[in-house]
C-alpha cells in the first residue's frame, strides 16, 4: 500500500491509513489534534480519553515506558456484549434453553483480569474454566456464586478431590472427560469421599476448521473422546449407576476461526451427538460449545486467519438457530449453550507501549561532486548511474547498480579494492536505490527486479521492548496485531520503518503491518524529533501474550497499571505493578542477589588491592552495580 502526499494531512488521513476504524470498532479513535483515545459510552454521553495522558499518569507514578496498560471498562463491556448477545439471539429465536458463558483463564490469568471477570461477570452468570491444578485453585478463590467451573485437561486425585469439594461448597464445577482413563479414577474419589460428580464427555468431531489452529479441531486433536469411546464410557457411567451425573456434552469447536459456515457446520455436527445421547436417556442439559469466536486483529471481516467474515450477533444467532434447528425433529428440550470465548473477551483490553530509542535510515551519506581519481571502473560506473539515476530505466538501472554493488564487494574481500572505496561505491548505490524508489510511487504495478525496494530502503526503528517477553504470539505463530503511533497523527507519516526490539536477537522484529484493512512490511512513521519521545502502541493483545511470555535476553516483565475511565472523563488507576527488577530475573534463574553481589563486591576489592581502582571509584562502581541490580530490565527514556 502506497502512502499518499502529506499535503493537508490531517487525523482522518492517519484514521483511514491504520484502520482503526475498523479493528478499533469504536472502542479507539483518532482526535483531531491526532491523539489516539479510548472511547467509552456512558449514558450522558460518549467519554474519550487520549492515551498520551494515561502514560503521562502512570510516568507521574514513576511508571516508565515500556507500559502495558489495561482498561477495565472494555473488559466490562465484552462480558457485557457476549451474554447480551446471545440472550437476543436467544429470544428472537424463541429457544427455551439459556446461555452460560465461561472465561477460559489460560488465556489470561493475571489475577485482576480474572478478578474483574468475576465480579462484573456475576450478573450474567459468567463463569470460568481450569485445565491445570493451578489454574482450579485460582478459579476457586475467584468464581463467583452464579458462574459455572469448566474442568477441562488431564486429572489427577488431587485434581479430582478439589473438583468434588467444589460441588459440596455450592459450585458447579463439571469433569469434562477427554480421556477414557479418566473416568475410573472420578468414580474411586467420587466414592472415597462420598460426593457425586457432575460430568461432561468432550467429544471430538470430524469437522475441520481453518485458521491458525486447525489441529484443536478433527479426529486428530489431542482431546476428546472418539465416537466408539463416547459411547463406552456412557455404558461404563451407566453400569455404574452414575449416568445421572453426566449433563453436560463437550465440543471444542476450534479457536480463532475466520469462517461462519464452518462454525455453522461443527454446531450441527456437536447437535446431532446431543439429540442421539438424548434418546439414549442420557440426562443432558449443557451444550459446551469451547471456543472459536474470532478477534478480528486485521478489521476487513474476511476468510484471513487474522480476521473473521462475521459479527458477534451472526455468531450467536448461528449457534442458537443451528441448535434449534438440530434438535427440532427429536423433541427435546434445548440445552443451556455455552460457549468459553477466550480471545474475544480479553483481546481489546490491552494495550502495549513502547518508545522508539533511535533509527537506522537506509540513506547515502555525503557524497562528492565527481568521482574520486583512480576509482574503479565499477565504482565509476555507479557514480555515472547516480547522476543518471532520475531518467534511467527502472528495471535495467536498478539491475545494474545491485550486480555493480555486489562485484564490488567481491573485490574488497579479494583485497582489490580498499575499504574507503567500497564504502563510496556503497553510499553511490543507496543515492541510487532512493531516487529509484522515489520514481515508484506514482506507479501502479511495481516492476518485479524492484518488487522488494521499498522494503530493503525502509527504515528501523529501535523500540524499548521485548517480542519474546511482551508479544510472543508475533515470533512463535505470525500473529499480526494493530501497532500504530498514539499521537502526531495529524501530521503526515512520510517514514517507512520496520521496527526492532532490545533483544540481540534477528527475529525480534515486528515487519507484518496492518493498513487500511490489510497488511504491510512496513509501518509508516514520522521522522523523530530530538528530546520527544516517539511512542507506538500495539492493540488487540490481551490474550495468551502476557503468560506465554519468556526472559530473551533477560528483559521481564514491563510495567503495567490497570485503570478504570470516568464518565467525567476521568480515570482511576485501579492497580499498578512495577515491571521486574534485574535482581528479580536473575532470582527466577536460581540466582541468589546477595551471593551475586558480594562475589561482585569481592572482585572490586581484588581490583583496590591491585590498585586498577581507587576508593572512590570503587564506591561508584558498587552503588552503580547495586543501583542497576535493583532497576528493571529495560532502558531509561
């Protein structure tokens, strides 16, 4: 996508260019003074806060960039859109069952995020679901009253104790067997402590779904039971005199899926196991549906992995309609739909910034008037090329000067030519490939020898994060997520940057872009101003990104502070956590701080004794050595 002229630039321009008005779906915008807000609806009257001002906030809270900034409001409001939604689809469609929906905590389980969910969720009935011991333990501490407790993954006693004395506190907390070893051992502890289960069977269907995790979806998903061992363990329950404690049918849909149809055709499939267990007298009343309900990271509502070609109400009506549908020839009553929508809750309530610390720009440097007496011929060559650069055939000139630069580095590792030489033929071949570049963009089909020009010109901008630690998901699986500069807006972005993080690392690079509804390897940027921070944000990233973190390079985790906007228009800071200390990662790596420091002091003594050092030098090394110890792991603006 070609950016165009930057006269009259104004914030709509910058709107338009970043498509926020599309993934942004009304919760982000664009000020005119081009300042990126949060917008949030209050019944006097819609509230829109600059994010400039929250950093500005959280830095008076001696909270620096990098930031990850949560908004309670958003998270509110999709646990609000989910279950209203559905509960329309489900009066319209005059169903008589009613809707349960559950947050998975895998997905997020920072403790305010689930607690926030809890509390606000209580209302709706909204529940969670624990797939490891510890996740249980968390779910339990949380869960309000109303909300049910999905108890998915593999099982051990203890895991199964806990379940059960959740059912004697009050919860319902529900086994969904994906593993036919499950079941004996629910039985030993359901008898051992004399409570009854409640149980699902999470059945697995043939139907595939595209997006990134096809695999969670058909015969070879690594949880489910098959149609055989489905109806095994009903006969082992029902021998067991425990098929009244089986209500519930699992069925994992898949996750992030782009495609209503196929959504449609997995709810018909997961129906038909429903009726049939029905009319084989088993006690059913839950449907659980799992995940699949997309984030559309990219906003152009298409088949992209990224995106999705439907709404949250064409979503809920699918869902109801089809199960209706289903069940209408058999004349049972409609189940309570659950669905465990992960991604969809907690994706648009997070927000990462970052600063830019410097750039590299990919631009000749100073060069002479005339070529240098006794050059190269081929160094000759390029000047020539150079002064021909505005008029010369774009294929052929741009083929030429790439096969000269090239030569010429083969000469200087020969030894034939000197560094000072290559370095000029280099600087002639930049002047070169940007007045080329430039003559591309009036063009409306790129040559192909210059296909990747504007790539190779574009600039990096060195941002102060981790990918590895903030935004794993854009390394491990090409997630693309919205990033965009949060202010300068109205002015035009005439740079071009891929951007970089802090990591000594070549794959921590963000270089997938969303623009205008589809994607770019660059981002466009303003050029930096000296003594002004230049600060991005990254939207869309509240799921998965914040556990699946690691410590590359021993950067942690950044600072973060979760608020709570007005309707004044003002904000509260609801909960601010510092990011790590150096002293706190290199804990989690089995170092001990005060061993660290003394074999340091230690050294410094070492080096006093052998006079490298004097005193007072050696009281500055150590209060800079203990000062950065306890400071955190990214760099100072």
């Amino acid at each position: 996508m070609r950016v165009q002229s930057g006269n009259n630039w104004s914030a709509a321009d910058s709107a338009a260019l970043y498509g926020i008005e599309h993934w942004g779906e009304g919760d982000f915008a664009i000020s005119k003074s081009g300042e990126v807000t949060i917008d949030i609806p209050f019944p006097a009257g819609k509230i829109s806060v600059p994010l400039i001002d929250i950093i500005q906030a959280a830095r008076d809270r001696d909270h620096e960039l990098p930031l990850l900034l949560r908004i309670e409001n958003l998270l509110d409001s999709r646990v609000t859109e989910i279950n209203e939604t559905f509960q329309k689809a489900i009066q319209e469609a005059k169903y008589t069952g009613t809707y349960s929906g559950v947050f998975p905590v895998k997905v997020n389980q920072q403790c305010t995020v689930i607690g926030e969910i809890s509390r606000f969720g209580a209302d709706f009935g909204h529940g969670l679901e624990a797939g490891s011991k510890a996740e249980l333990l968390l779910c339990l501490a949380s869960l309000n009253d109303s909300g049910l407790l999905i108890c998915n993954g593999n099982k051990d006693r203890e895991f199964i104790d806990l379940g059960l004395w959740a059912n004697k506190l009050g919860h319902r907390c529900f086994f969904v067997i994906e593993s036919p070893i499950e079941l004996p051992l629910i039985i030993e502890r359901s008898q051992k402590l004399g409570i009854q289960p409640l149980l699902g069977l999470r059945i697995k269907i043939s139907s595939k779904v595209g997006g990134l995790w096809t695999e969670t979806s058909g015969d070879r998903s690594s949880f489910g039971l098959s149609t055989a061992q489905l109806i095994a363990t009903v006969d082992e329950l029902r021998k067991a005199g425990m098929l009244d404690c089986l209500q519930l049918l699992h069925c994992h849909l898949g996750s992030q899926i782009p495609d209503i149809r196929e959504i449609e055709t997995a709810v018909q499939e997961a129906s038909r196991f429903y009726a049939d267990l029905a009319a084989e007298k088993v006690p059913l009343k839950y449907l659980d549906l799992g995940g699949g309900l997309a984030v559309d990271y990219i906003g152009n509502q298409s088949l992209h992995s990224h995106s999705r070609n439907y709404d949250l109400p064409g979503y809920c009506r699918c869902i109801v309609e089809t199960i209706k549908k289903s069940l209408a020839p058999h004349n049972i009553d409609h189940p309570v739909i659950i669905t465990e929508s992960g991604r969809a809750t907690i994706a648009r309530t997070s927000i990462l910034f970052f600063n830019i610390l410097n750039a590299m720009r990919y631009e000749a440097m100073a060069l002479p008037d005339s070529c240098p007496e006794k050059s190269h011929p081929l160094v000759a060559r390029q000047f020539q090329l150079y002064h021909e650069a505005a008029e010369i055939d774009l294929s052929t000139g741009y083929t030429e000067a790439l096969t000269n630069r090239d030569q010429i580095r083969d000469l200087f590792r020969s030894g034939a030519i000197r560094v000072r030489e290559r370095a000029l033929a280099e600087n002639l071949f930049l002047a070169i490939a940007n007045i080329l570049s430039k003559r591309l963009d009036p063009l409306e089909e790129i040559p192909a020898p210059l296909s990747g020009l504007k790539y190779n010109l574009a600039d990096i901008y060195y941002g102060n994060f981790s990918v590895f630690q903030s935004l794993p998901d854009t390394w491990a699986i090409d997630q693309i997520f919205p990033v965009m500069p949060i202010q300068r807006l109205d002015e035009y972005p005439e740079r071009r940057a891929s951007i970089s993080d802090l990591t000594c690392d070549c794959d921590g690079k963000l270089d997938r872009f969303i623009l205008a509804g589809g994607e770019s390897q660059t981002l466009p940027v303003h050029p930096l101003k000296v003594e002004e921070d230049y600060i991005l944000g990254v939207f869309l990233m509240g799921a998965y990104q914040e556990t699946l973190g690691d410590l590359h390079n021993l950067f942690g985790d950044t600072n973060v502070i979760n608020i709570r906007i007005n309707e004044d228009g003002g904000f509260d800071v609801i909960e601010e956590q510092s990011g790590d200390t150096i002293s706190e990662v290199l804990t989690m790596l089995e170092y001990e701080p005060t061993s660290f420091y003394k074999d340091f002091r230690d050294k410094i003594e070492r080096a006093v004794k052998q006079k490298r050092i004097n005193l007072t030098e050696r009281q500055q090394i150590l209060a800079q050595f203990s000062a950065q110890l306890n400071g955190q792991t990214y760099f100072k603006s």
